[in-house]
C-alpha cells in the first residue's frame, strides 16, 4: 500500500467541485468508479456534498493556499481489499493527518492494474473554519502504510524514502506518459561522468558533450537543455547540489565561452526502454502529433475569425440602431432610453458571441489535444490496433496480472472474445472486458476477475478463458481460489481440462456427483407425500451487488443496503419484498425484521409474486420453499 499527496500548486486550479466531479465521472468505463462515501457531510449526494465542501471553504477568507487535500491511497497489484477495510483505512489514515472531523469524499477507482482510493479533503473544519496543514505529512503516510499493512494484512510494500521531489516527479512523468524524462536520461547518461569531474571547467565540458548547461539560478543550480526544459542540479542528484559541488569544486565558476565544446549527444523525449522495437509505431505517433498541433492551430484560428466576424457584425448592427435612432427620433429622452436598449442589446450579444467562442475552443482541445507516448498507444489499443497493445505490455512498467489468476497451457491465442465487451484498456496494456454482472481482466497471458472473486465471475472468466485460450487451463493463487474454480467449472459443466493432476480429478469428482438426481423427501406418517422442490443455485454476490444497488438507487440514498442470502436460521414468517430476473434467473427479495434476504426461486414462484405487494407476508422453510396459499414452491 502506497500513501500519495497530490498537491495543488496553483490555487487559481485548486477547486473542490471540480476535484469531485472529475473523481466520481465515469468517463463512459463501468470499471472506473466503484464505492462512493461521504463523510462528516450533511448530504447524501456527492454533488451536494462538494458544493457543500465548497460553501464552507468561502467562510475562510483569510487563507492563501489550496484549501483541498487529495489523497491517493494505493494498493499493490491484483490485491482487492474488501469494503470494511477500505472504511477502516480511509478513518486511520484521516485521524493520524489531523482530518478526523473535516468534510471528505471517497471515491474507489478500478481501472487500472491498482486499485486505488481517491480522498478529496475540505482542509477548512467545518465548525471552526480554521484551515488545517498536516506537518511533514510523507513522514506519517510511510509509518501509517507499515502499520495498516500488519494490521490489516495486506501486501507489504516499500515506503522508505530514496528519491527526492524531483526524482519522483521525473519517475511518475515516465510511467505515465511513458518517454523519458531528462532527469531521468541524464542518471543513465552522464551522471557518473558529473561526479568523476575534479573542476568546475570539467563539469562543464561533460555538460557541453550531452548538449546541456548549467547555471545559477535562486539559492541553487540548474541543469537546461537548450530546448527550454529546465531541472534542479539537486533533482539528478543529490551531490550535484549547489552546497554539494562548492565543497567539492570550490566556488561556482560560469563556463568559458572560448572553450566550448561541440555536443555529440542531446537529450530527446523518446520511448523509454521497451522488450520490443517502437520505432515506427514512435514515427506514427510524432506524425499524429504534428497534424493534431496543426489542426488545432488551424480550428483556433478559424474560431477566432468567426468571433472577430460576429464581433464586428454585432456593432455595425449596433451603430445602424444608433443611426436610425439619431435620424428618425425626436425627444431628448426618447433617444436616450433608446440608445440605452441598443446598448444593452449589444453587451448580451457580445456575451453570447464570447461564451459561444469559449466552448468552441473547448471542443477544439478536447478534440485535437496532444497526447503522451502512453495515451496515444492505448487510444490505438483501443481502436483494435494489436501492435500498439503488444507495446504497450512490452512496456518495463508494464507487469502481468498476479494472485488468483486463470490461464492457458500450450495453447494458441484467439483473437476473438465472443460474448465479452471490451470496458476499458489501461496503460499496462491490460484490457478490463465486462462479461454479464462480471468484469475480468486480461493481460494477455492470464485473467483474473475483476473487483470480488465472485462464483459469477470466475465462470465468466472460465469461458472467457476457453474462448480465448482453449480447454487446457492452468489455475493460480491460493488454495480457496483454486476450490472454488473447481466448483464453479463442475457446477457450470464447462469442457475444460486443468492442468494440474489433482485439480481435474477434483473437477472428474464434482461434475460426477452434480449429475446425481436428487433424493426424494421421506413421505410423512400423518400428512400427504411431498416431493422436494428442485435444487436451484443461491445467489452470487455479484447478484447481491446488482439487486443492493438497484435498492440504493430505488430508496435515493448514498450507502448501498446490506443484503445476504437466505439461511435456514432465517426460517418463519416475512415481508414480500421484490422479484428480479437476472440473466434467465429469478430472485425474490424479502425483509425479516431489519435484514433484507435474497433467495432463488422457480418462473412458477416469480409469476405468481409480481402480482403481491410490497409488504405481503410470506412463509418460509428452513429449506427456502415459499408458502404461498395452498402448495409449496421454491
């Protein structure tokens, strides 16, 4: 688990509305946003709450800086923490940085290879209206991160701080867009030479032969490139310094012009490295790039002569009215009011032509904006461009999917997935495919399923498997893992084989005993024979998350109701609820006292139940039967 601060250098930019918006869009992926909460709000809403957030920021008008906190919290690869865990993080973590009684929304994303919590903090106390900044705050994310980790049991990670500011900067710009950044180019280049030099004039020299400068800048050094890019000296390293390279160089010296040096390396953005050759997919992206610069160029030119036009046409309009007016009026008072309306008539058109402008020239970027080496390889991905998807897995930040996975042995690969929509790819090149109620993720070599290993979505990622792979599956992970694909590809009856000796006969096993009929009811002493009611599957829980949602957005509240499936402890009198179909199955909903029950029930039973209201009592068996009138059904 990682713990981020994602800071806000500009407060013109700082927005909380716009912070909540952007973490709660879905930006058309059904795996992006998953669990919303609110905190210490008294909406329900989450676009309530941030105009909420907001409303109380404005009471503080003494505070300079960004009132809004945004905390990622990360989680290691394939680790899927559960709903109270995530409550219980997001609380510890809070607590421990002095936000315990400040406003906050959480918002759970899913769409790329880590599950990772968004925290989006109004840093004003909502009673108070005092603005709070918690001290050194990456001393306490390392410490919290150990803790939780033992705790809670989660994956351990490393949280010892080895890189500065800018290092880490550097690193995030080339995992994310994916070319190298100069800080990062210059460690692998010329760093060692930079510290072998015993002068100020051979620091120089090596500096000239990469094509780069240093200078003094402030209180410290920077490095430039000539193109514009500049970094702190600090930033490559820690002993390049300007306190650093003093000591060991003596007093800065400015370089000799005289003696300069033509540069036989220079720093360009490229590809980082990669396990397969980019050049000419790199070729198409530079080209891509040029023409969107220059039909934006050309679109925002067309779009500042359309408004010049309009402009220019409002006012002649504009002094027409004023002429008309002087010529064919009379009364001093007349004129005036006139020319007033003429006047405001002009300032509403101007607006008009003004606000028209600034969306057109917001659709002009979004349309032709300039994409990293990253984005612009998974755009292609997307448009089923398979070279651009091998690139981007061949990437060295690229890793496979671990923990519970499913995959192929010996088998080619198919390129056609029947049956499964394609959701979403990420920058790792892994594609996130959403399959009925289920989501499973795919790396190219293995699936995993997506969010909660639910029995739904292990079978879906079964067929997913055949589909794409073949009969021959090999399994992954833990033991329970491994049992309960066992019992989901017997259950399902499915035409695969498992790699692994003990888990096929373990499959053999169940699909033999699946195949039994089932065992009559003994007939009763003193009552008519009965005949047991047809065995029907319990519910999953991804149909647990499909009906409690469908409740949420029913009863218009925020937290998602608690629902579980039915037991036999819940046997006895209850309250009709609702009946769901679900992919060719039926489901009925009950209340017993405070708990909402799912159960499996027969078409007869679903027929018969649509016609019941909310609230009509029911009779249950320990064995699920509904008692409806004269009969049993399930």
């Amino acid at each position: 688990m990682i713990i981020k601060h994602v800071p806000m250098r500009s407060l013109r930019k700082s927005n909380v509305v716009s912070l909540v918006d952007y973490l709660t869009n879905t930006q058309g992926r059904q795996e992006r946003v998953g669990e919303i909460t609110l905190t210490n709000c008294h909406s329900d809403r989450h676009e309530a709450a941030s105009l909420e957030m907001l409303n109380t920021q404005s009471l503080n008008t003494r505070a300079q800086s960004d009132k809004t906190y945004h905390l990622i919290i990360s989680f290691r690869p394939g680790e899927l923490p559960s709903a109270a865990t995530l409550r219980a993080i997001e609380t510890r973590v809070c607590h421990r940085l002095g936000f315990g009684e400040h406003q906050r929304v959480s918002v759970l994303h899913h769409d790329t290879n880590n599950v990772h919590l968004h925290l989006a903090i109004n840093k004003i106390h909502p009673t108070r209206y005092t603005l709070h900044e918690p001290y050194k705050a990456y001393r306490a994310f390392g410490e919290l991160c150990d803790s939780l980790e033992e705790v809670l049991r989660l994956e351990q990670d490393n949280h010892q701080v080895r890189k500065t500011g800018g290092e880490n900067r550097a690193s995030d710009m080339e995992r994310q867009a994916g070319t190298e950044s100069l800080i990062g180019w210059m460690q692998r280049e010329c760093l060692d030479e930079l510290r072998s030099a015993h002068t100020w004039s051979e620091l120089h020299q090596v500096l000239q032969h990469h094509g780069l400068a240093i200078q003094p800048r402030g209180q410290g050094l920077v490095i430039t490139d000539g193109q514009g890019t500049f970094v702190r000296a600090s930033s490559v390293a820690r002993d390049l310094s300007k306190q650093s390279l003093e000591r060991r160089l003596g007093r800065f010296q400015p370089p000799d012009p005289v003696q300069t040096t033509k540069p036989t390396r220079r720093y360009e953005a490229k590809p980082v490295q990669s396990r397969m050759d980019t050049t000419a997919l790199y070729e198409r992206y530079q080209q891509d790039r040029l023409a969107r610069t220059q039909a934006r160029a050309v679109a925002m030119q067309e779009a500042r002569t359309r408004k010049a036009h309009s402009i220019d046409a409002v006012k002649r309009a504009g002094q027409i009215k004023r002429d008309t007016i002087k010529l064919t009026m009379s009364g001093r008072i007349t004129k005036k009011l006139l020319y007033a309306k003429v006047s405001q008539t002009l300032r509403s058109d101007l607006r008009q032509i003004v606000d028209r402008h600034r969306r057109d020239c917001a659709a002009i970027t979004a349309r032709d904006t300039r994409l990293t080496w990253a984005d612009w390889l998974r755009q292609q991905a997307l448009a089923g461009d398979q070279e651009a998807l091998r690139a981007l897995r061949a990437r060295d930040a690229s890793r496979g999917l671990t923990g519970d996975t499913i995959a192929a042995v010996g088998t080619r690969l198919v390129n056609a997935v029947v049956g499964a929509n394609q959701d979403h790819i990420t920058k790792q090149g892994t594609i996130i495919y959403r399959v009925g109620l289920s989501a499973v993720r795919d790396d190219g070599t293995r699936l995993q399923v997506s969010r909660e290993v639910t029995n739904d979505g292990i079978d879906a990622a079964l067929r997913l498997a055949i589909q794409k792979y073949g009969t021959t599956i090999a399994v992954s992970g833990s033991d329970a893992f491994k049992t309960r694909v066992i019992e989901v590809a017997a259950r399902s009856r499915l035409t695969i084989r498992f790699d692994d000796p003990t888990l096929e006969y373990q499959r053999q096993r169940l699909t033999r005993e699946s195949r039994r009929p089932p065992t009559p009811e003994t007939p009763s002493a003193t009552g008519p024979t009965q005949t047991a009611p047809v065995p029907l599957t319990p519910p999953s829980d991804a149909v647990l998350r499909h009906l409690a949602e469908q409740e949420r957005k029913r009863l218009q509240i925020i937290r998602t109701p608690t629902l579980r499936r039915f037991e036999a402890r819940d046997q006895g009198m209850v309250q009709f609820g609702a009946v769901q179909k679900i992919e060719g199955r039926y489901f009925a909903l009950v209340h017993r006292q405070d708990e909402l029950l799912v159960l499996s029930i027969d078409e007869a039973t679903y027929r018969q139940l649509t016609s019941f209201a909310r609230g009509h009592t029911l009779h249950l068996n320990a064995s699920g039967a509904i008692k409806l009138g004269r009969g049993r059904r399930r």
